[in-house]
C-alpha cells in the first residue's frame, strides 16, 4: 500500500499526459477520482497501522547503486503517516479548484503538478535513506516552480519562484555537503544504520548545522522566511493551501526525523539558538502581521508565527513538546489552508486582497462569514479547534524547560490573537464598501464543499485529539 502511495499519483499523472488538452473536463473529473482513491487508500493506511509499535512499518527496499551500498528504503512511523494522510487530504482539494482556472486548457499542466507533488511529498515522508530524501526533497522545488510561475495571480509571479527556488536549492547544498561525508565516513546513507552510529562532539555539531539550515528555509524560521510571504502572495489559492499546508511542515518533519535522532547532543547543545530563534520568529511575526494590508501576507505571517511555536515544541525534547509539535503541524495544515482558500475566493470573486476594500460581509455572506470567524478563532488557538491542542502541548512543555521562554511564547500566541480578532473585525463587520465592491454572493455549493471538510477537522481534531495523539506515541518513547 506505502509503494502504491508513491507510484500511483505519477501513474495518474502520465494517465492525464495522455488526454486531449481540449477534453479539460475529463481530465478534471478523472484527476479528482484518482485523487480520491489514493485519499482512501491513505485511510487504509491508517486503518491498519499499528499503533502498539515504534518500529517502522510497511517497509520496502529497491536495489538501487548497489555498488554504493545505496537503496530505495521507504517505511513509515507514525510521524510519516499522519503527514501522508495530510498530504492526501489536501491534494482532492487543490484539484477542485482546477473548476476555476481562468484558462481551462492549462487543466492537464494543472493537475500534473499536483498529481507529481503527492507522489514526491509521500516519498519524502516515507524515505528512510538520506541520499534518497534529498533528491525527493529538492524534486519537490520543480513542480513548485511552475505552479507559481506559471498559474501565479500578479506579476511578480516570476520573481516568486525564483526566489523560492533559490532560497531553497542553496540551503540544501549544504546538508547535501553533510549527507556526503556521513557517508563517507560510515559508507552508507541508510536512516537506519546511521541512527546507531556516534559522531565526535565538533563533528556533529558541523553535520547538524547542515541540516539545520536547509529544514529553518523550509519552516521558515527567521531570518530565513524572506521567501515566503512573496511565494503565498504570488501563487494560485492551490499553491498557497499546499505551501501553508504541507511544504512548511517538512522543516518541523526533518527536524523531527533527522536532527533529533542523528545528532541528538548537538541538538541539545543548539537549543537555546533554536529557541531564540523561534521566540524572535513569533513575536517578530505577530508584530510584523499587524502591519500588512495584503490578505494573503496576513495569513502567510501568521504561519510562521505558528511554525515558531512548532520549533520551540521539537527542541524542548520531551512528550508533551513531540505531540504538540507534530499536532500543530497537523492543525495548522489544515486552519491555514481554509484560510488561504477563503481568501482565494474573495479574490476570484472581487479581484483585490487588500484589507480596506472589505467590510460587512457578515451582512451579506453569513455563511461565509461563519466559516471565516471559525477559522479565524481556530488560528489563535481557541479551544475545542484544532490548533489549541498543539499550542497547549507546546506551551507546556517549553514550560518544563524554561518558564521565561514559556510566556514569551504565550505572549506571542496572545499578538496572535490580536491580529486575526483584528482581520476578523475588518472584513466581516463594520460598514460595507460598496465604493468597491457593489455586488456580493455567498457560498454555493461547490464552495461550500470545499470548506465543509476543513469545517469538520477543525472541530474533530479540537474535541477528540486521542486518535492523533496515540499515533504520535507510537513513534517515541519517553
């Protein structure tokens, strides 16, 4: 099932190669069902995980540079599991908005991307040798490319891309520099092996900064985060739900899969950096969203306020830091990506993004005023949403390691607070601006599809957490 995973999404993507650009209406339909299935199948994969285990599971080896003592090794924990079922969950989504592009005949380009993106995502997560995550994880930058290039909304769409790549691609060479010398060092690049072996003090240190600064690009952690709120403001409302949804979390992923494990004293020897970083990184960005006009740089500030909190969770290195780390990702992936697509439906319906030109739209979209506010409430961290599970987690265990740190922390989530109370107000109360925007619609059926899963998570994983949380355990003993 992992294998068909990795290799049916590509399957569907040459499948759709092969339809008549013209026939845009198959290709839609057929990309959505095959999307579909391979959401179940993820399901499937969950069903018959074993929680009771820390051992990877579904495990396969391809022979692959034999001579280097090299392979294709792919299994899962539970770490991998619940970012494929993210992933899965996601990418239906992002093909129903092809029912939106304003060129229908660029549907098969559209849906290739997305269909390339799943199968890469899934083999990254599942990857479990290192030579082989980086080639997957640097193959997730192409499809990327063109899908802000080439379907961005403004622009500077161009310059976008570029600037993601690049970011991106320089900060890999240098844990691709460190993947080299582990290997030859230990003469393999095998997860597995590697986890056995000790390193000296300097030399793990050097490895983990290797690492470290590809995976804080990915995040992003401050000062690297340049990047980002240029990306989001480009790219198509399906890019920004898959960037804010699950590009930023294989940061927080390779920290949890690679530099606790692999350099576990070094980890804990840069903790108070990682800290520091990620204090300046929640406040700054808190601060810094107050600021913004743009919705889309709003929401995209605000994620790596969150991605902060993540870090601070990871590094405190201790149950309650693991499961709220890994539980924001997962809520976060999915609050963040409902905002990102409630603000992409303003923007094909009234053409601007900028706070000002809005107001009232309770008045005249209650409906989707109602799931905005939700969501809304559920990126601050409200209870019985998504995100307070993992906020609290975190909290609490930075707690257990530094009490000042703690409410630093807390105050961010506080500024956090302030400024999606702040948006809230802006847009969907107050007086309508009809200077601007003279004829509204609420949500029609379509629309109202596409965020009724995101409605439903958001208060599932708010009320019962325990199906998560158990999957968690499984991959750590404390």
């Amino acid at each position: 099932m992992l294998l068909f995973l990795i290799l049916a999404p590509i399957f569907g993507a040459v499948i759709v190669l092969f339809i008549k650009r013209s026939n845009f209406v198959l290709i839609r339909n057929f990309s959505l069902l095959w999307s579909l299935i391979l959401f179940n199948s993820s399901i499937y994969l969950y069903l018959t995980f074993d929680p009771t285990t820390t051992k990877f599971q579904c495990t396969n080896k391809i022979e692959w540079l034999n001579v280097a003592n090299n392979h294709f090794v792919f299994g899962i924990d539970g770490l991998a599991l619940l970012m494929i079922l993210l992933t899965a969950f996601l990418i239906p989504i992002c093909i129903m908005l092809s029912w939106k592009l304003k060129n229908p005949l660029l549907t098969k380009e559209y849906v290739i991307i997305f269909l390339s993106l799943e199968s890469i995502l899934n083999g990254v997560f599942s990857s479990l040798d290192l030579l082989v995550f980086y080639i997957l994880f640097e193959a997730v930058l192409i499809p990327m490319y063109f899908l802000i290039g080439v379907f961005g909304s403004r622009e500077r769409k161009i310059k976008a891309s570029y600037l993601l790549f690049l970011y991106t691609l320089f900060s890999s060479i240098i844990m691709f520099i460190a993947i080299l010398f582990l290997y030859s060092k230990f003469g393999t690049t095998n997860y597995l092996i590697l986890a056995m072996f000790d390193l000296d003090p300097f030399t793990e240190k050097l490895c983990w900064l290797a690492f470290f600064f590809s995976f804080a690009v990915k995040m992003p952690m401050i000062p690297f985060h340049v990047w980002l709120p240029e990306a989001h403001c480009e790219a198509p409302t399906a890019g920004s739900i898959l960037l804010a949804g699950i590009l930023l979390k294989l940061g927080g992923y390779g920290f949890l899969r690679f530099s606790l494990v692999l350099f576990p004293n070094a980890s804990a020897f840069f903790t108070p950096f990682v800290f520091l970083l990620s204090l300046v990184g929640v406040i700054y960005a808190s601060v810094s969203t107050l600021q913004q006009v743009d919705l889309k740089k709003i929401i995209a500030y605000s994620s790596v306020s969150h991605m902060g909190l993540v870090t601070i969770g990871i590094f405190s290195n201790n149950i309650q830091g693991i499961i709220g780390s890994v539980f924001l990702m997962i809520g976060h992936g999915v609050t963040s990506s409902a905002l990102f697509l409630a603000v992409g439906l303003l923007y094909d319906r009234y053409g601007t993004r900028v706070v000002k030109y809005y107001g009232g739209l309770a008045n005249t979209m209650p409906l989707f005023a109602s799931c905005f506010l939700l969501f809304s409430m559920a990126n601050i961290g409200l209870p019985i949403t998504s995100n307070f599970i993992g906020e609290f987690f975190c909290l609490v265990a930075c707690f257990k390691i530094n009490s000042l740190i703690a409410f630093l922390a807390g105050f961010g989530v506080v500024l956090s607070a302030g400024y999606s109370l702040w948006l809230s107000n802006r847009i969907l109360f107050g007086n309508l601006k009809q200077t601007s925007i003279t004829v509204f619609r609420d949500l029609n059926r379509k629309e109202f599809a596409l965020f009724f899963p995101f409605v439903f998570l958001t208060f599932f994983l708010g009320i019962f957490p325990d199906p998560i949380i158990d999957i968690i355990k499984s991959t750590w003993l404390f």
